[in-house]
C-alpha cells in the first residue's frame, strides 16, 4: 500500500515538475484553448445529441401523419377494388414526401394491393410492423441495408379494410445532423482560432510587464540601482511595478547613504590616524622642548647644588631646584590630562563632563550642565563614548557656532542613557551637512553611539543652534554593557 502510494507521489511530482517548467504564456494558451476546444467539442455533442432527439420526433409525427393521411384516402378505391386508383395514391404521397422510401396498402388477409417498389417487394417487410393491438397506428424502426427506415402502419376505416404502411429514410436526417456537426465544429474552430489570439494577446499583456521586472531586478542584481520599469496598467501587475520601483529607489537611496558612510568611514579613519600622528608629534615635541629641557635644568641645578660654596648658596640652589621640579610635574600631568581626564576614571562621568564644561567656560562660553537618575558606577567603555560625544559636541559649539550659551543633559531612565546637547548657535542647513566643516564631527560622534548599539539625531536650521540627542539603551540587569562589565 505505502509502495502504491509512494508510486503515485512520484508520478504526481513528475507531473508537476513538467507543468512548472512550462512557460506561463505557454500555460495561459493552454487554458485557453483547452476550455475553447472543450466548450465547442462539448457544446457540440449535446447539440447533435438534442437535434437528433428532436429531428426524430419530428420525423416519426410526419411518418404517422403521412399514413393516417394515405389510409384515409384509400378508403374508396379499396371499397370499389380500384386498384389502380390506389397505385397512384401511393405514388402520388411518395411524391409529396421526399424522404419516404416506399408506401404500400394490406387487405385485411395481408396482401399487397399496392406497393411503391420498382424491382419487387421486399420479403419479410410485412411482417416487420403493423397496427397494435388496439387497432391503432404503429411506428417501427428498420434496419436496412440502405440505413434506418421508419416505418409507420395505419389502419384502413379501423382496420376493416386493411393497412397502409409507409417507410420514412433516416437517411436525409442523418446528412442534415451531419451538416449541422459540421457547421458547429467550424465555428469550434474558428472560435478557437479567435481565442488563441485572444490569449496570445492575453499573454503578451500580462507577461511584457513580468518578463520587464525580472529583467529589472535581474539589473538590480547586477548594480544597476537606477533601473525602473514602466507601469502598464492600473491592476496588480502595475502595483507591482510600482512596489518594485519603490524598492529599487529605496536601494538606490541605501546605496548613496552606503557610499557616503563608506566616504566618511574612510575620510574618519585617515583623520583617527592623521590625529594619532599628530597627537603623537605634539608629546613629542612637548617632551623634547619642555620635559627634556626641565630635566636638562635639573642636572644643572643639581650640579650647582654640589658645587655650591657654602650652605646660604647651597639653600638657594635647592629652592630653585624644587620649583622646577613642581614646573616639571605640572607639565607631565597637563600632558596626562590632555590625553584622558584623570577625574573621568576617579570621579565618574558626570564630574568629567563638569571638569570639561569648566575648561569652556573658561574659554567665555556660558555651559549648563543638569543630571538625573543613577549615573553611577557606569561601564567605563559607556563612559569614555558619552564623554567623548560631549567633548566633541562643545568643542564645535566653541569653535565653529558662535553660540553664547549651551546646555548638556545627561539622564538614565531605567535602562537607557540620554545625552542632550543644546547650543543657540548660528546652526546649518541639514541640506548641505554632507558639505559642512563639521561634517566629520557628526559623524565620529554617531559613530560612536552607534556602535555601542544607540541612536544618534542631530537637528538644526540656520539661524536655529543645533540639538543633538543619544539614545543608548542596554543598561539594565540583562544589558549587554552590565554583562561586559561583569
């Protein structure tokens, strides 16, 4: 049973893989024609089937009439033995209808009177009809050799003075069904005929459109982002175009964006590396002309310290000497400083932003720091990035906003940390960010935020300042930064 049915999945598989190969214009003929084809064939049948119920009908009603007509009139002749009389009668409704094969009259013994056939009576023919029982007419079918023949037997003055028989030919129903077959198989044709045009337009407007998106997308795969397909009509192959025309302007779009944060990634990454060198050259310097210089100092002054010719001198010396050494040690911890604020990893966060925000207000810029929620005891890598956005954010406030006065919010929400920088600068076109001088700061920062997994939004307008708002979230019990952290 399981090899039986397993046979019949296999085959039925097959079967399909050989439709779904088909092409669909291919199919759509098919149908078409298949239905065509069935309809006319079917339409057909049932015609000739109903037309040769009817036509038989017909034929037998003419048959009776036509022998209740002859038996009515052969009365007198057979009452006066005017056979001859009788002859033509039979002659003369063999003439009046066609398709009569043959009439003839019975006495009431059986005999033939008179009779329709020129090279004799046939044999057995009497005994193949005659009236019922009750004495009234009778229709019978023959087969011949010459084809059906119905044959319709009367009684004479109710059978008192014998029988009329009469034989109607299938024959010229038959050539009329068949004329009629023929007539209805030629409009199956031609209805055909008009159908597979019908569907080879059908298909030509429903393919063309398909056939174009997958030569569309087929584009798009290649790069082609720029590729759009026209929309046909006002149906669901046109919706479909026009999804697929949005999709690929939002590819097209993804795609610049794509481009122009690979431009900035790499213009970032030469000015991380330009920085590097730079801050590099700088240490260097800052060793070579005050550090080394200062310690060169110091062997000099401790030189004189020994060489001193008495202890007043001596004292001097080494007063002089401890003032270059606070000279010294303030130098190397402006350095340390410069690098990464000590009170970011003694203090915290929020003391670091305060520190920074100090230093620019130093500068004569007016900058209000506001806190909320818990804020402590953050992830360092958290920390550094927040600072590292507010330091950069302020830094173009000072040097390139001509703002008077900024804010910076910093505010945990459960498990989300908020950064919020406001300045009342002279702003910029978001238009023409990508052409900004500060194009490049924007973008480290949201660099940044994004790759501890949050937002970054900056907002402005000529004459308007700049906001800009991150969201990091993450800080909860099950965050990525705790689990980090742990």
């Amino acid at each position: 049973m399981n090899e039986a049915w397993t046979g019949r999945a296999r085959v039925v598989n097959r079967l399909w893989q050989i439709i779904s190969a088909v092409s669909i214009r291919t199919k759509i003929l098919g149908i078409v024609l298949g239905l065509v084809v069935l309809l006319g064939v079917g339409t057909t049948l049932v015609a000739r089937d109903t037309l040769m119920y009817v036509m038989e009908q017909e034929l037998e009603l003419r048959a009776i009439s036509a022998a209740n007509d002859l038996a009515s009139r052969a009365v007198d002749p057979i009452l006066v033995n005017n056979l001859y009389a009788l002859h033509l009668l039979t002659r003369e409704t063999q003439s009046n209808y066609p398709d009569i094969r043959y009439a003839f009259v019975l006495d009431t013994t059986g005999q033939v009177l008179a009779h329709t056939f020129d090279g004799g009576f046939p044999a057995g023919l009497i005994e193949a009809n005659g009236p019922n029982q009750a004495g009234a007419y009778h229709v019978a079918v023959l087969e011949t050799n010459e084809g059906r023949v119905w044959d319709a037997a009367a009684p004479i003055f109710d059978g008192r003075a014998g029988t009329v028989r009469i034989g109607f030919s299938e024959a010229p129903l038959r050539r009329t069904i068949d004329v009629t077959t023929s007539q209805l198989l030629l409009a199956t044709l031609l209805v055909s005929a008009f159908g597979i045009a019908a569907a080879i337009f059908l298909t030509w407007t429903l393919t063309r459109p398909i056939l174009e998106i997958t030569e569309a997308a087929q584009a798009v795969g290649r790069g082609d982002m720029g590729r759009r397909v026209t929309r046909w009509a006002n149906d669901e192959i046109g919706d479909l175009a026009e999804a697929f025309n949005a999709m690929s302007e939002g590819l097209e779009k993804a795609g610049e964006v794509r481009e122009e944060r690979e431009r900035l990634r790499t213009t970032l990454v030469e000015r991380v590396i330009a920085a590097q060198e730079e801050e590099r050259s700088r240490i260097a310097r800052d060793l070579h002309d005050q550090t080394s210089q200062s310690l060169a100092s110091l062997i000099v002054q401790l030189k004189l310290v020994e060489t001193a010719p008495n202890a007043r001198a001596r004292q001097q010396s080494l007063m002089e000497l401890r003032e270059q050494l606070r000279t010294s040690l303030a130098e190397v911890r402006r350095m340390a400083l410069d690098l990464r604020p000590g009170v970011l990893d003694d203090l915290g966060l929020v003391d670091a932003i305060h520190w920074f925000a100090e230093r620019c207000n130093a500068e004569g810029l007016n900058i209000e720091v506001v806190t909320s929620g818990n804020l402590e005891q953050l992830p360092g890598k958290l920390s550094v990035a927040v600072y590292r956005v507010a330091q950069e954010a302020l830094s173009n406030v000072m040097r390139h906003s001509g703002a008077t006065h900024a804010q910076v919010k910093v505010q945990r929400v459960e498990d989300e940390l908020f950064l919020e920088i406001v300045d009342n600068g002279k702003g910029f076109d978001p238009a023409a960010r990508r052409d900004a001088r500060h194009a490049m700061g924007l973008f480290g920062m949201q660099e940044r935020v994004e790759l501890l997994g949050g937002e970054f939004h900056a907002t402005s307008g000529v004459g308007k300042g700049v906001q800009i708002v991150a969201r990091i979230p993450g800080l909860g019990g099950n965050g990525r930064f705790m689990e980090e952290q742990e």
